[in-house]
C-alpha cells in the first residue's frame, strides 16, 4: 500500500508526555518531528517539570520549520500519568492517537506502519500495540521487547492474566479514549486502556519494533528488600487495584456491558489485602482471614503470615536480598 496514494486519509495526532527528561525530550522530540506521516499532529504535554525540560521543549520548536502542527502544553501542577494524559488528548484532534513518552525514540516509519495495520483491519480494532527496542539509558539497544499477540486476548482473559506490552508503543482511536476520562488517581493508563478496548473493537499486536523505549534509572539499581516498604508496595498495589477495576466498571457501564462477575476474584483480593494490613490485633486479622473465604486459602496465608509475623518476614526477606547481593 502506497503511503499518501492508495491509503485513505486518517488524521492522526502523537501525544508526547513529558516530566523531568531534560536529557532526552530533544531527541524523543525530534523522533516525532521525523516521522514519515504527512498529516501528523504533535501535541507535547509537559507535566510542571522542575528541570529544564521545558526550556529545551520551546527551544526545540522555536527552531522547527517543518509543515507538522505543533500544539504546546505545560501544566500548572503535576496531574500525574493518566492526568496529563488525557490532559494532552483534550487538545488532540486526530482520528487516532499515538502515545509517546519524553526519553523514548520512535522510530520514523512508527506512525505510518500502525495507520497502515489500522486500515488493513478495516478500521475496526480500538488500540494497536507495537513491539520495540529495550534501550538503555545511555541509549545502547540491549535488546528486543515483543508485546503479547494482542488478538488472542478477551476481556475475560484480560482479568485472569495481563498481556506484556508498553504504553509508550500504543496507537488508539479517538473513540476509545472519548469514552470516558479515566481517574487520574490512577498510576498509569495502558493496562485500562487495553481493557476498555477488549470490550470494545479489540486490540492488537503490531510485530515490528517501532519504538526505542529506554530503561528507568530505579530498573537498574539493586533491589534490596525492606519489610516496610514491601508492606506499603502491596497496600498500594491492592488500593491501586481496586481503583482500577471501579474505572473498568465504570467503562463497562457505559458500553452497556455486565462484566462484574469476571472482576469479583480480584475485588475480594485487593480488599483483602487492604483489610488484613490495616487491622492491628491477631484477633481482628483472623477475623478477617475467615470472612474472606472465597479468596483462595494459600492467597489468604501468605498475606496473613506477612501481617502478623512482620519480624520473621523482615528477617527472611533481608537474608534472601543478602544473598542476592553475594552472588
């Protein structure tokens, strides 16, 4: 299919998120600038950075003489993730949009391709994922990172296990993400954003590495355990949880779809959690390992034991990351 001949017009926007990437939004920038699509729109949303991102962000396009629209943004506050996201998507005017963070590098043909996969599939599919390169800070590609085959997921699958992909790869359309504006409470937007989709036109996997996406600096520092932190990760993790699931509800709500029974398991679970970790006394906890039956028993023990017995988990946890460290 000849780009610009045969392929019908499809109006696309890329929405750059930026915080504190100063050393990289030049180069994340000018990967967007120099991509092969025509009818591109760039819309660069920085989120109150406290570094000199924004300064390199307008230098950048004071110097641009290209034919791309630019749309700039900068914050006032820090909305976070999913804030800034669809912060940047309410300036948007593409038919689809593409997602882009400030330290990765797309490749030229990136936005091209995925249009191009988009109306092969007759424009049906919701969001189109596409592999990339594992790149590390330093910007060394150490490998490939292939997302999971996107059109062999359900909604119903979804719930039982996530698919490995990337937001920073993802192409949506425009209806997919007018649906609703997700909670900017919540940590990030891809996982939501392929559900809503599943339960929408569908996903699906692109098998072209189309985006260098670089490693984050905490991914490469050791990892030594402390019992604290490891208590408030999961606390968060299962609150963070259920906000998650309340949003796909929500979606589903919308699209007029009843899905609460695939969601139940994960519900209990992520109140379990919480409720296990929050109570103070042996008693109240085993009250609550009992109420909460239809969590499966060996979930149930783990975070019982991790509750009650911190001293032995911190001990184990600081002998395993001893070891690792050893090795």
């Amino acid at each position: 299919m000849g780009l610009g001949i045969s392929m019908p017009p499809v109006r696309a926007s890329v929405v750059l998120l930026t915080y504190n990437q100063e050393a990289y939004v030049q180069e994340a920038l000018q990967s967007l600038l120099s991509q092969d699509y025509d009818d591109l729109e760039i819309v660069v949303s920085d989120d109150a950075s406290t570094d000199g991102t924004w300064q390199v962000i307008q230098q950048k396009f004071v110097e641009y003489t290209g034919h791309k629209r630019v749309v700039l943004n900068r914050n006032e506050r820090n909305l976070g993730i999913v804030g800034n996201y669809f912060k940047a998507f309410s300036v948007a005017t593409g038919d689809v949009i593409f997602t882009a963070a400030g330290d990765d590098v797309s490749l030229p043909n990136r936005c091209s391709a995925c249009i191009n996969m988009w109306i092969d599939t007759g424009q049906v599919v919701d969001l189109i994922a596409a592999d990339g390169y594992d790149m590390l800070l330093t910007g060394e590609v150490a490998g490939l990172k292939e997302t999971d085959e996107l059109s062999q997921w359900t909604f119903e699958r979804w719930t039982q296990k996530r698919p490995f992909m990337f937001g920073a790869s993802h192409m949506m359309t425009r209806r997919l993400l007018m649906l609703r504006t997700l909670d900017p409470k919540l940590p990030v937007e891809d996982q939501n954003l392929v559900a809503r989709a599943l339960l929408m036109g569908g996903a699906r996997r692109l098998a072209l590495p189309l985006v260098k996406h670089r490693r984050g600096g905490l991914s490469q520092l050791k990892n030594r355990f402390n019992y604290q932190e490891k208590k408030l990760k999961l606390i968060n993790s299962a609150a963070e949880s259920l906000l998650e699931r309340a949003e796909i509800l929500n979606d589903a709500a919308v699209l007029g779809k009843q899905i609460e029974h695939y969601l139940r398991a994960q519900f209990e679970l992520g109140h379990y959690i919480v409720a296990i970790f929050q109570k103070k006394s042996f008693f109240l906890r085993l009250k609550i390992f009992m109420h909460f039956s239809k969590v499966p028993f060996w979930k149930r023990f783990r975070f019982f034991q991790m509750a009650v017995f911190p001293k032995v988990n911190k001990f184990l946890m600081e002998l395993k990351s001893s070891r690792k460290e050893k090795k």
